[in-house]
C-alpha cells in the first residue's frame, strides 16, 4: 500500500472511495505511521506545538430521546438524573476562568426542562459576565429559530455529530422518530446562521461498515464543519448495545490523521472516549493531528451520573483541575496547551 497514496490526500485533500478505503483498511503499519505523521505535521503547520483547551460543563444528563448507543437515553432507569442550575453552570465557568480557560462548552442531554428561555438567560450571562470568552454548545437538535436566538445572545459555536451519514445506518442507532434528514439539516441550518460548526461521528458503532465511514468524509468535505469530533464507540451496559464491540483506537487515529489531511484549518479534538480505551489515548489523539483537548469542569459530585459509555475519563488530567497534570503530558511529546480562545483560523471573530 504506497504511502503515496497519504501524499496524495495531503495535497489533494481528497480521495477516491477506492483509495480512502485502502487507506481505512491496510495493515501496512508503516503506512499507518506515515498517515499519523502528515496528519500532526499538517497540524502542526496551522496550529504550531499548541493545544487548545475547552471547559467541558455536562449541564443534564436527562435527555428525551433514546439512542441505542448512550449512556444516558431516556429508557435507561439506572442513571441517577441531575441538571445544572443557571447559578450552578456560572459558578463552573467561574472556576474554569479562574483556571485560565477562554472557551466553555455547554453539553447535555436534549432536557425538555432547560428549554430556549432558560438557555438565553444563561447564554446572555456568560456572554456579559465573560466577552472575552467563546461558547460552545453541545445540546442537541432544536428549532431554526432556537439556533438563531441561541447565536444572538452571545453563542458562538455548536456541536452536533451527525453520527453516520447513512440514512439505513442511522436507522440502526436511533428509534423511530429520530431523522437522519433533520440532523443533516440542523447542521446546514447551524453554518448558515454562522456557528462555528462541529459534526463528527461514533467510530466502530454497531453496524457500521467502512463504506459508511467513506459517506461520513464525504459529507463532511461537502459540509467543511469548524470542528470534527470522533471518538470510539464503547458499549454502556444499560443499553441495547451493551454486548456490542467498542470501536478501535487504530480506526479512530486513522481517521482523525484523514480528517486533518482532508480539513488542515479544522479544529479536532483528541476526545475524552479515546482517552477512556486504553492505549495512548490523548497524546495518540495529538499526534495523528488533533489539536484540542476538553477537559472536564463539571461539579465533580456529578460527573459520574454523564456516563455515555462505561469507564469514561473523567478525573486526573481528563478534568480540568488537572490541567498542570495535561500540561506535563503533552510536554512529553514537545506540545504546549494553550488557553487563547482558539477560533477557528478562516473566521473573523
Ligand atoms: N460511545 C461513544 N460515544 C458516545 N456518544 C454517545 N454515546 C456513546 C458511546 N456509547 C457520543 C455521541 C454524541 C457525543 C456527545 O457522545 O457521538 O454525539
């Protein structure tokens, strides 16, 4: 398998399907290696030796939909449930601030509880209480209008994997009622309003196969999502997949190094699910050509109740108060973290 073929990519930034799976499916470990280094040298390009790094507040885990993979899906009756208050979400932002951070990123279930109003009177408080800060949310499908009151009161960037192109395949993660078409068309709604935007998908999910993958990079070219998320699929045991196989570090390193190749100015974290398997997770994030990281600032009390899959990383250098303990890691392998605001290198903020 000629390591053309990732020089190619890095130059093209593209392939065809043939050549993209050869480069999903070889096991020439040189290519592999070859692949990881253009990746982080392309990175490295753009972003230079930094990282950047993003509070991570997990404001709910209810959630009114019922996704087979997660953790945290409306039929599991195991989870003990919490959401956030508005004065609980500040003082989180507070203490990230005070730590250094300068992007805070809201995630949760879709919780029917924390509707618009209440999301615009936070977003307006942090927008206030920090304008020198970036605010990402990560909290599911909503309405047009939702977005656009969301970006108007201060939002500026939105995180909505699409999970897997294929309307066949999504079909097998989600329940009926759920909408591949909505999805797709929630992120188009999402860059059109001007979010710095983020799709990305579960790596290794039950039924997908790596002709699915190739749809993934093709809707993600189409798209030019801000910011790529994948991360490995790993079973929870309250859920339907819970006898299923979690996806591989391998896949996962391979397409972070593709997906950099394919978009060198995307921001792309190295995501806490690849931190959770073992093996080099993080620092073997960074150095196929990931360059955020996103560690956890949610009142600890809680973090362990946002189990989207078993055994997540959620403490030591995956929190934020580890963030010296991240610094002397990445240190290891000559990388700095950076606390600046991170945007996107093509938008004018
Ligand atoms: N394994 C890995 N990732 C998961 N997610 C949800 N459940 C799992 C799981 N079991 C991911 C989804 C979602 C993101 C917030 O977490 O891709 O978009």
């Amino acid at each position: 398998m000629p390591q053309c073929t990732v020089d190619l990519l890095a130059t093209n930034h593209s392939l065809s399907d043939h050549e993209l799976l050869d480069l999903l499916s070889t096991s020439d470990t040189e290519t592999i290696s070859y692949l990881h280094r253009r990746g982080r040298e392309v990175a490295l390009s753009v972003f230079g030796n930094k990282v950047y790094l993003r509070g991570l507040i997990e404001v709910s885990n209810f959630c009114r939909n019922d996704c087979y993979y997660c953790g945290i899906r409306r039929s599991n009756r195991e989870v003990s449930r919490y959401r956030l208050s508005h004065e609980d979400v500040m003082l989180c932002c507070a203490e990230g601030y005070a730590l250094g951070l300068r992007t805070f990123v809201l995630q949760g279930g879709e919780d029917p509880r924390q509707n618009i109003d209440w999301l615009i009177d936070l977003v307006t408080e942090m927008r206030q209480t920090y304008p020198d800060c970036a605010i990402t949310l990560s909290l599911g499908e909503k309405t047009p209008e939702e977005y656009r009151r969301l970006k108007a009161a201060g939002a500026n960037r939105y995180l909505l994997r699409h999970e897997t192109f294929d309307a066949g395949h999504y079909g097998e993660l989600h329940p009926e009622g759920m909408s591949r078409d909505y999805r797709i068309e929630c992120l188009r709604t999402l860059k059109e309003i001007g979010f710095q935007t983020g799709t990305g998908i579960m790596v290794g999910s039950p039924g997908q196969t790596l002709e699915h993958i190739i749809k993934d990079l093709r809707f993600i070219q189409d798209l030019q999502p801000e910011m790529i998320g994948l991360g490995p699929f790993i079973p929870h045991h309250a859920t339907p997949f819970a006898d299923r196989r979690a996806g591989t570090v391998d896949l996962t390193l391979r397409l972070i190094a593709i997906c950099r190749l394919m978009l060198p100015h995307a921001l792309i974290p190295a995501t806490t699910a690849l931190a959770s398997l073992p093996g080099q997770g993080r620092l073997g994030g960074i150095l196929a050509g990931a360059n955020v990281v996103m560690p956890n600032l949610s009142p600890s009390s809680f973090r362990k109740d946002y189990s989207l899959y078993d055994n997540k990383a959620a403490f030591g250098s995956e929190s934020a108060q580890g963030i010296r303990m991240l610094q002397e890691q990445f240190a290891t392998i000559g990388y700095e973290v950076s606390m600046e605001r991170g945007d996107h290198p093509d938008i004018e903020v």
